[in-house]
C-alpha cells in the first residue's frame, strides 16, 4: 500500500506501527490493541488515515460528563478549576483588559470557560460554539454569552478579538480547513488560542485512538503557519500538560520546523518500557492510581491482576473500565497502589497505609 500524504502539506510520510492498546477519550476504554498512523517527513504532524466521526460529542451521556476540570495546585492544597487558570491566564498573557471584545470558544462544552471570562471582561460579547446542544446549560443563559451551534458558526458576522480551540483541534477531521475558517471570524490583530495536551509531557496521550492528528509542539505550529498564522508559545506552570500556542494572522510568516522531531516514537519507546516493567510486576493483585490514561494503560496490561483504580479528586466516580474506584484513605497496609504518573508529589500527597510502586 502506498504511504498516504499529509492532511497537512501534502507531503510524503512514514508509516508507523503501533504494538501498543489506544484509548477513547472519553471513558478511556480500550479501542485496539495495534495500529497505524502516519507521519509528514515534512511538517511532521502524525495523523490517522481514519474518517474521525465525532459522533460521542453529541450524546447525552457525554454531554452531561462533559465537566470542568478540578486541579491541585501543587505546593498548596488548594483545589480550583481549569477554566479558573485558563481565564486568569488569557487575562494575564494575551489579552489584556479591553472594552468591546468579541471572544468565540469553539468546543467550548458547558461554558465553564466562557462563564469564568465573562466576569473578567464584562462588557465583551462571548459566543460558545460545540457540535452538541449544550443550549440548556447556565452560562448560556446569560445575556452576554451565546451558544451557537457548529454547522451554524458561518452564519456568524463578528469579527472576533480572541477565538479558542482547547482541547479540539486534535478531533477535526479536516483542521486546516477549519483553521481558514476560523482566520474569517478574526480581526486583523486578533489572537487565536490553540490548546492541545503536550504528548512530551504526559506521553499516555500518544495512545489516544479517537483523534485525526497528534500534533507535537512543533507540528501545531507548522500546522498554524501553514494556514497563514504566526505562532508563539507560552509557558505554564499550573497546567503542565497542556500546550498554549497563540497564534495570529501573517500570510508572510515563515515559522518552519523542518527538523525530524521524534517526540512521538521516543514516546512510544518509553511506554513500551513502562509495560515491560508492569509486567514484571511480582504481587497477584494490584490497584491503579488515577482514572486517566495512564491508569486505563496499566490496567490493560495487568488485565485480571488489576483490582480497580483509587482516585479520591474524584469522589463522585465509581466505576472506571468497570472495575471499582476507591478512595485511597480506606486501604490497608497489604494492598499495593501502581502510579503510573510522572508527578509523583501532586497524587500522594495524601497520606496511604499501601505501598505504592511508581512506574516512573
Ligand atoms: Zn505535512
């Protein structure tokens, strides 16, 4: 079979074959055990040559679970939420306080986002685009936000000061379209944030079967200049994991990253590594720290040497892969907790009688 061109510049690529489970993003159920995706020599993007549907974002039970993020600040013990850091952020870092803005988030869920920015610029205008109705939910009841509904955002004649993609451009079948479609709905100087899970740092991501693309922090940036973008990214610290890339409107911008970027097949190399350790693993039973990826990966190498998952920033969460969720407070000294993550002090900062193995 001939190697597919890139979605993206229409290159040649690389075919490379994954020996390893991929997940859904959403219950984070085992999808395939091998696959395939192909890699641009050129701008680098990894893609799938998969028709991505996007069909579970319009179901009731996604939308309903559909719920922000609650964080533990590392140092203190202080819960918030991600739509808290990510306003705080926008204020602090890309637009500062102006009057009469026009901000667009597309994927923009039950408008945790929208709700938390609406009180910093009061007098904006926030519109929330998604494929699901997510009409009913309270920030879109108030009078400055809007919800909008996908196939309706060309109807849209704003132009718009800031528009967001979090967590959304990996899902679009077709993302250099939607980003000239996007490069309409701005003004000249306005900014387009793109937020992505950074792959470098939480590698699990790599394994993510439901999306189109798994950009690196360089492959999203070609993808931007690509479309006509000039791109910057910035730093955080209370997000971690994610990618921040700002980007504005240049035709004549000539951001390239041509070199080999092989943070995708590092990462694969170090996940086959972690699974060589689980399965080397002595006890007969064993229980998994977390409900994410990382836990849904251990838990499909023990197999039935996994006796359910311990989250307790999730209380309300009792089953993950149908197995049980626990609290870790209640466990005893016998039993032993496998962490799979790379931040060892923001999960057991509370006090457990088990033993904990930390895979990293
Ligand atoms: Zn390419």
């Amino acid at each position: 079979m001939k190697n597919k061109k890139c979605i993206i510049c229409a290159n040649k690529t690389i075919k490379l074959k994954i020996n390893l489970p991929t997940f859904e993003h959403v219950n984070f159920n085992t999808i395939s055990s091998r696959s395939i995706l192909f890699k641009c020599s050129n701008c680098n993007m990894i893609f799938t040559n998969k028709k991505i549907t996007n069909n579970i974002f319009i179901k009731t039970n996604y939308i309903n679970n559909n719920n922000d993020r609650i964080i533990k600040l590392n140092k203190k013990r202080f819960l918030t939420s991600r739509s808290k850091i990510l306003s705080n952020f926008i204020l602090k870092n890309i637009l500062k306080k102006k009057t009469n803005l026009n901000i667009l988030e597309i994927g923009s869920g039950k408008g945790y986002l929208l709700e938390k920015l609406s009180k910093i610029y009061k007098r904006a205008n926030l519109y929330g685009c998604e494929i699901g109705n997510y009409s009913k939910f309270k920030p879109y009841l108030k009078k400055n936000i809007t919800f909008i509904k996908k196939n309706k955002l060309n109807f849209l004649d704003r132009n718009f000061d800031l528009i967001i993609l979090s967590h959304t451009i990996n899902y679009f079948q077709n993302p250099s379209q939607e980003l000239n479609g996007y490069k309409k709905l701005l003004k000249k100087d306005g900014n387009l944030v793109v937020i992505s899970p950074d792959i470098s740092k939480n590698i699990f991501y790599t394994l993510m079967a439901d999306q189109k693309i798994i950009p690196t922090k360089n492959s999203l940036r070609n993808l931007l200049s690509f479309s006509g973008f000039s791109t910057f990214l910035i730093n955080n610290t209370e997000i971690p994991n994610e990618l921040i890339c700002v980007a504005k409107i240049n035709p004549k911008n000539n951001f390239f990253f041509k070199k080999n970027d092989r943070i995708v097949e590092n990462n694969l190399n170090k996940i086959k590594l972690i699974k060589n350790k689980i399965l080397k693993l002595k006890p007969k039973e064993l229980l998994i720290l977390g409900t994410n990826i990382n836990s849904a990966f251990i838990d499909q190498i023990l197999n039935t040497r996994s006796l359910g998952f311990i989250d307790d920033l999730y209380v309300k969460k009792k089953y993950f892969r149908d197995k049980k969720v626990m609290n870790k407070k209640y466990l005893n000294e016998d039993e032993i907790l496998v962490n799979g993550y790379n931040e060892k002090k923001i999960y057991i900062s509370n006090k457990t009688k088990a033993k904990i193995i930390n895979l990293f």
